[in-house]
C-alpha cells in the first residue's frame, strides 16, 4: 500500500469491518470520513498500514454513527425509524404503499423534483446510448457487420434476469456484462471491452432497463 | 329438421357415386390409387359413414416430388463477413449433395444483407453453382437500396408464376411498403438500413399490395380449383408479430383470394424459425435461415407451431439450415427442416390438415443456458 493520501467512507453506519485506508500524516494517528462530505473521525494511535481488530473496528462505526448523528442525522435518522414502524416490509403492496405515504410525507428531504429530473435524464442518456450501440455493428469494435440486434431484436433472449450462473460453455460464473463481451468477441468479431468501458456499461444500461421486470423462465425468452 | 345418420349415409353416396361417374376410366383408377393419401394429407380422420374421398384431377401430381429450398443468407461482401458466405456455400454443397437432385431450388430472399451490388453479385455467383434450376424470390434486405434495380438486372421479375407437375407455383413480392423514404429525404443507404433494422419501431407494415392483388387475382382466375397452389412469398401472408413486420398488413386480402382453392401452401421466409399455421385451406410453412435464426416473438405465434429450442449462442450454426419440399400426391406439402446442429424436423400436411392432432412434430425439451 503506497502512502498517498486517501480517505475511508464508510458507507453504512452498521457495517461490520471498516475498510482503513490510513491518511500518511506526521503523527501515528488516522482519520476516517463518511459519505456525507462532513462527519470525521480521528483514530488515535492507529498507524498508516495498520488493520484494527474486529471489537475495535465495531467500536469505530458505531463512534461515527455518533458524530454522524450529530451532525445532521438525527432529524433523517428519526424520521427512518418512523416510517420503518408504519411501513410494511418489501415488495409493497398498494395498501401498504398507501399506509407508508402519510409518513413519508412532509419528511425533509434535500433533493427536487429537478434533481429527479436531471437523474431520470441522466439514465435515458446512457440507455439511448446503449440502445445505439446495441444497434451498431461497429460501435462495439465489431468487425464483420453483425450487430447485437440481430440475434436479440427489442433485447429478446438476452435474459438477464437469469445471471448471475454458471456458463457451462466458459466454465465460469457468468454476470450479464461477461456474455456481452463474449459476443463482442465472437459472433461480432470484436476485442472483448474492459470493464468499466462507457460502451459496454450503456449496453448493459439498455438491457437491463428493456428487460426490467420481467419474469424469471429459463429457456423461454 | 336433424337428419340421421342413414340419410346423411344416401346423402354422402350419392355424391361420391355422382363424382365417380364425372370422371374417365383414367381419372378413376388415378383416383383409386390416391385415396389413402388423400385422406390422410387433408387430414380427414376416420371412419366416416361414407369414407370422403378427394376426388383429383387429371392434371395433380400423381406421384411425390420433391424441391429445396435456400432462403436468408444476408450476404455481406467476402472481404467484410465470411461467416455468411461460408453458410450459403454450405447450403449449396447440401443441396448439391441431394440425391436424387431436387426438381428445383426456391431461394427464399435477403440474398443480400444490405442489397449492395456487389452483395447480390456474389450471392448470384454463389447460386450459379446449384445443379438444379433455381427460382429466385426477393427479400427487403435485396430491395431497399436501390428498390429492385439489381435485383432484377440479375434475376429478372420479381413477381411471376409457373406451373410444375401439376401444381400452379407463384412468387410473389410481399414486402412492399408506404414510401417512408421520400418526405424526410433519406439516402438510399439510410433507406436501406431503416429497413434493416428489424425492431424498428418506425418500421412500416409489409404489403403485397393492390396492384400485386390484381396481378394475383388475374393470374388464378385462369387455374381450376382443384389445381393444388404453392405460393412462394418473403412475408408471411398472415400475422403474427407486426412490431418485427412477421406480418403482412394485407393478409386477410390475399388469403380471400386463395381461398377458392382447395389445396394452398405457402412457403416464407423472413422469420429464421420454424413456424406452421393453417388458415382454412392454405396451409403456411416458414422457412430457415442460412444465416442466423430469429427468437420467437413474445406475442402471435400460431398454435399449430411446434417451437424450436432457443438456439445456442456458442454454436454459429444452431438454428440455421436449408430443407425442402416433399409435393405429395393430390398437391399436399410435407416441409423438412433441415437444422445444421440439430435433428431435422418434418412438419407434415397430416399434422396441418388434422389441426394438430395427427403427426406431431416431436417438441425439443428445454435447456437452461
């Protein structure tokens, strides 16, 4: 592990094992932060490289729990309490959704009907590129003229729902992202995308958005 | 008032004696000889008081012939995609091997993937080396670039008839559309590749047409009802799923025409899959693709289908193929399937005429992969 600077987030409160990723500083100490941009922790004595043992670690999380609380929690954590007393536990029926609405209401919340809006934009934008892309015999490196649509038209028998398995063929775990670049690779004759490339994520964007829904049956579509 | 069974008996007697007697001594003992495959091919079961008997005609096929069919093979140029190429050729070694040879090949449409010159140049050169005749049928892939230009420089009409042993044969061009083209000026390439795309969903409906329907009209008024008609055509003449145009928009039109006739197949393409459907007296084969197979649609598949497994992604073969055509005697249709990576499958007039209850084609058990 390098000595460059990074910073913990913790993501939830209750998790078990934090992930210490120490800050190089002069002293022997290491801070934490969370995702909220605000609430800190200072660990005495715990040098850079170090792994705190478990008891410790649960003694950590609950502390940011504290500061986390403090700072701007508590209003938020209050009004989760309550509406995990009123409402009924998933899938929601329309009876419950109904029940858990007058308490969802009027709870203060920092996000608009705009950030929905930019959200919702933001996730069409990368399902249209998806959907060109799974149109396109060469947007995804493809080399011979065939495009995913050809075998898959409106993302018919790409069944995500069905991954994660076992891909006898591959003789491996297969996720849905693993069989998109199987078919780059073969039937479209392309080179296999790294992971986190834009174009093999809007694909996977498209299809699970296409196939959001839809019912597990092996075989059948 | 309800008849009983003994005068329905004189009733049906009658008739078959008053057909009998309309007949030569020649058409007699043809008809004799043709009963029992009459009867099972129109899938009339048994017994029935008087047995029904399809009386034929002189001019049907007395004895089975057989032709092949070559359909969807999408060519892209050699120097872009030899995966297509190498299936069409292997289509052409099958038939080639075919012994005896077929009395002729129907080549189904989309020779070409995107009706490039030189996509329907070499699939015509590729066709050249069948042994036996070859009528060519035309596609929307063949279409759309230049809307029929090379098409017909090649291959010549593309809508026609012919009569072969008996049976009256007619290819049709059922992927007409509305011009979508013309208003938003549209390339001819970006014409093409909208109709390409099959899950477009601005894409237009297939149509024979009306003045294809005139032409269809004028040319069976001169055939006699009893003249069994293949009818070779790229859409399916009925409808099953408009979203990916497994359909044509005036279907119920052209099968208003067949109807008359008591002995109608039709052979299309389009669909990659097996399919078979019946409606009335015309009985509907689809035809494989060489290239690559089609899944199901989510909606429209007729009952009288038996589904081919989801074909495998790792075999580049599964679910494609060529087959043929086995014209029975009395002009019935027994359509094989020939599945490169699986047992061939026949689907027989029997099954069709019984509506499924006779000769069912074997169903695939279902895989998970």
């Amino acid at each position: 592990m390098t000595t460059t600077a990074r910073k913990v987030l913790l993501g939830s409160a209750l998790a078990g094992a934090v992930f210490v990723l120490p800050v190089a500083r002069a002293s022997d100490d290491t801070s934490v932060s969370l995702c909220d941009g605000q609430s800190t922790l200072t660990i005495p004595g715990l040098k850079a490289g170090e792994e705190l043992p478990p008891q410790r670690a649960r003694q950590v999380a609950g502390d940011m729990m504290q500061v986390w609380r403090q700072n701007a929690g508590e209003v938020r954590w209050a009004s989760w309490k309550a509406e995990a007393a009123t409402a009924a536990p998933a899938p929601v029926s329309p009876a419950a959704t109904q029940a858990a609405a007058p308490a969802a209401q009027g709870q203060p919340t920092k996000f608009t009907k705009r950030d929905q809006m930019l959200w919702e934009r933001e996730e069409k934008k990368w399902v249209e590129e998806g959907y060109k892309a799974f149109h396109n015999a060469k947007a995804l490196g493809g080399t011979i003229g065939i495009s995913c649509d050809m075998c898959h038209p409106d993302t018919t028998n790409t069944h995500p729902e069905t991954y994660p398995k076992f891909q006898v063929q591959t003789k491996k775990v297969a996720l849905l992202r693993d069989m998109i670049n199987w078919c780059i690779e073969n039937p479209l004759k392309g080179k296999p995308l790294e992971e986190n490339d834009p174009a093999l994520r809007a694909v996977e964007a498209y299809i699970l958005s296409a196939r959001k829904g839809v019912a597990l049956a092996p075989g059948k579509h | 008032m309800k008849k009983d069974r003994f005068e329905k008996y004189l009733e049906e007697r009658e008739a078959y004696f008053g057909r009998v007697q309309g007949l030569g001594r020649r058409d007699f003992i043809k008809a004799a000889g043709l009963v029992a495959a009459a009867a099972t091919a129109s899938g009339k079961l048994l017994p029935h008081s008087f047995q029904p008997v399809d009386v034929v005609h002189a001019d049907a096929p007395d004895k089975s012939f057989r032709f092949a069919y070559i359909s969807d093979s999408h060519l892209y140029q050699k120097s872009l995609n030899e995966r297509f190429v190498r299936a069409i050729l292997k289509a052409v070694d099958d038939v080639n091997a075919m012994s005896p040879q077929p009395d002729f090949v129907l080549y189904g449409g989309d020779l070409a993937q995107l009706g490039q010159p030189g996509e329907l140049g070499e699939g015509a050169q590729i066709l050249k080396a069948l042994k036996a005749k070859t009528y060519m049928m035309v596609g929307e892939h063949d279409w759309y670039l230049d809307m029929g230009d090379k098409w017909r420089a090649l291959f010549g009409k593309d809508t026609y008839s012919f009569d072969h042993k008996g049976v009256h044969m007619i290819v049709l061009n059922s992927v007409i559309v509305e011009d979508y083209w013309t208003g938003p000026k549209l390339s001819p390439m970006d014409r093409m590749l909208a109709m390409a795309q099959l899950d477009n969903p601005n894409g237009r409906p297939f149509t024979v047409g009306d003045a294809q329907r005139d032409w269809l009209k004028n040319d069976l008024a001169k055939v006699k009802p009893d003249t069994p008609i293949i009818v070779f055509s790229h859409s399916p003449l009925y409808k099953i799923y408009k979203a990916w145009n497994f359909w044509t928009d005036d279907a119920e039109q052209v099968q208003a025409l067949l109807a008359p006739f008591k002995n109608v197949t039709v052979i299309h393409g389009h669909t990659h899959q097996m399919l078979s459907n019946r409606v009335g007296n015309i009985h509907f084969h689809g035809m494989l693709s060489t290239a690559w197979p089609w899944p199901y649609a989510p909606q429209g598949l007729p009952k009288l289908t038996v589904r081919m497994n989801r074909t495998d992604p790792f075999d580049e073969l599964d679910g494609c193929g060529d087959g043929w055509i086995d014209v029975l005697p009395g002009g019935h249709v027994d359509k094989s399937y020939n599945l490169w990576s699986r047992n061939p499958v026949r689907v027989s007039a029997s099954y069709l005429g019984s509506d499924g209850t006779l000769d069912r084609p074997a169903a695939e058990t279902d895989v998970n992969y």
